[in-house]
C-alpha cells in the first residue's frame, strides 16, 4: 500500500507545488491536502502516514493543532513554516513534531525529509520484553511506561527518551547524542528541545510521587538511574 502524506497549508500555492512535486518526484506517494486545521482533523479518518504542517493557519495555531492530532495519533509530523526563531522551533517540537523545515524550502530536501521519517515507521519492531525499575514498568513491545500499574500519558518522544536511557542505565548521553538518537541526524531543530521534554517527563512521574530516574550529569547530560 502507498503511504499517504497530508499537506495542511492555507495557501493554494504550496499545495499546487506540492500536488506538481509529489506527482513528477513522489509517485509511490499518495497526496492528501487540507486547508484549515478542522479539514486536517477530517483527514485523519484516512490515517495518513505523515503529516506536512504550516505553523499559521487561519482557524488554529498550528502548535494547538498538534496536540489535538497527537490526542488521536502519533504520525509523524513536519512543520512547514515561516517562524524561525529558537522559541519556535523548541514549541514546536515540544508539542510533539518530528522535524522543522523553514520557509522558503527546498523540494529536494524536504522528499529527503519525507523519506527518511517514513523509513524509521518501516524500521522491525524491537522483541518484546519488559524491564522493572522499582515501582516503573517499562514495556518495550508495547511502548508504554506503567507506574504503580497506572500508565503513563507520554508523548512519542518521551517515550522515545525514556526508552533508550533505560536500555543503556548509568550511561550518560549528551543533549545532543539525545537528539541526534532520537530526532535523527538529518533534523535541523535545536538540542535544547531535549531538556524541555527530560523536565516534562519528571514533572509526569512526580505526580505520581516517584523520584524521575533520569539523572543530570551537570555539564554534561543525562543518564537513567542503574
């Protein structure tokens, strides 16, 4: 089955040049278009595989829009935008994005973006097993975090942090061997957004009133507790 990609842009343009790019250099590629962000809500019913996004749109914000999709799935999504500062790029993809491309982009490497994110959704899923950390279960097959049997509500990439510091306990990573892990080496975002996503993850297993067992290693990264 072709993947499906849904472009939500307000503006006719970069859809025409989409629906032109993704016919002459994606063909093994099916394009769905939105937009608005309640027309993208709607094209969630087609379960597209990954998700193109414009930061403005004219009904949402599309930071606001991305919780809302990520309350439903957990696609991929790309923004596409004009905002370029730090503080964009960290909201962005705190609010549970995958990748940054700025305004005006390159066709090229935005179908390498594309390409190299449908490949990780391809890559063999891990043998199941569990690991316990005192009162954490971690399932590895399921991809969940249970607390005193209450599961965890964690974003993809938390997950995605607190399962590769558990596989490899006591080990300290850097920000940016974190990021380059978990967001890829070909994301052009900032590694700042791995702090703000290890705080947010604490901040979940303290309202459970369990200790975070990810450690910082002042001046130089983090490390799970072994």
């Amino acid at each position: 089955m072709q993947p499906k990609i849904l472009v939500v842009d307000d503006d006719p343009d970069i859809l025409q040049m989409m629906a032109r790019y993704f016919k002459l250099r994606l063909p093994d590629l099916n394009l769905l278009t939105a937009d608005s962000g309640k027309a993208a809500l709607n094209q969630l019913t087609h379960n597209p595989d990954l998700i193109l996004l414009d930061v403005n749109l004219p009904d949402i914000d599309g930071f606001t829009l991305t919780n809302k999709i990520r309350s439903i799935t957990t696609v991929p999504i790309i923004f596409l935008t004009a905002r370029v500062t730090d503080a964009d790029k960290v909201q962005g993809l705190g609010a549970g994005g995958d990748d940054y491309v700025t305004k005006p982009f390159s066709l090229t490497e935005l179908g390498a973006r594309i390409k190299a994110q449908l490949r990780r959704q391809t890559i063999p899923p891990r043998r199941s097993h569990v690991a316990i950390f005192n009162h954490i279960l971690i399932d590895y097959s399921a991809k969940q975090v249970v607390v005193n049997k209450e599961p965890l509500n964690l974003e993809k990439k938390q997950y995605q942090l607190v399962e590769f510091l558990s596989l490899n306990p006591g080990q300290t990573f850097s920000r940016e061997q974190l990021y380059e892990k978990i967001w890829g080496y070909d994301s052009t975002g900032d590694n700042r957004v791995v702090t703000e996503h290890v705080r947010r993850i604490r901040n979940t297993f303290n309202q459970f009133d369990i200790a975070s067992p990810i450690d910082t290693v002042w001046g130089v990264g983090y490390r799970w507790k072994s």
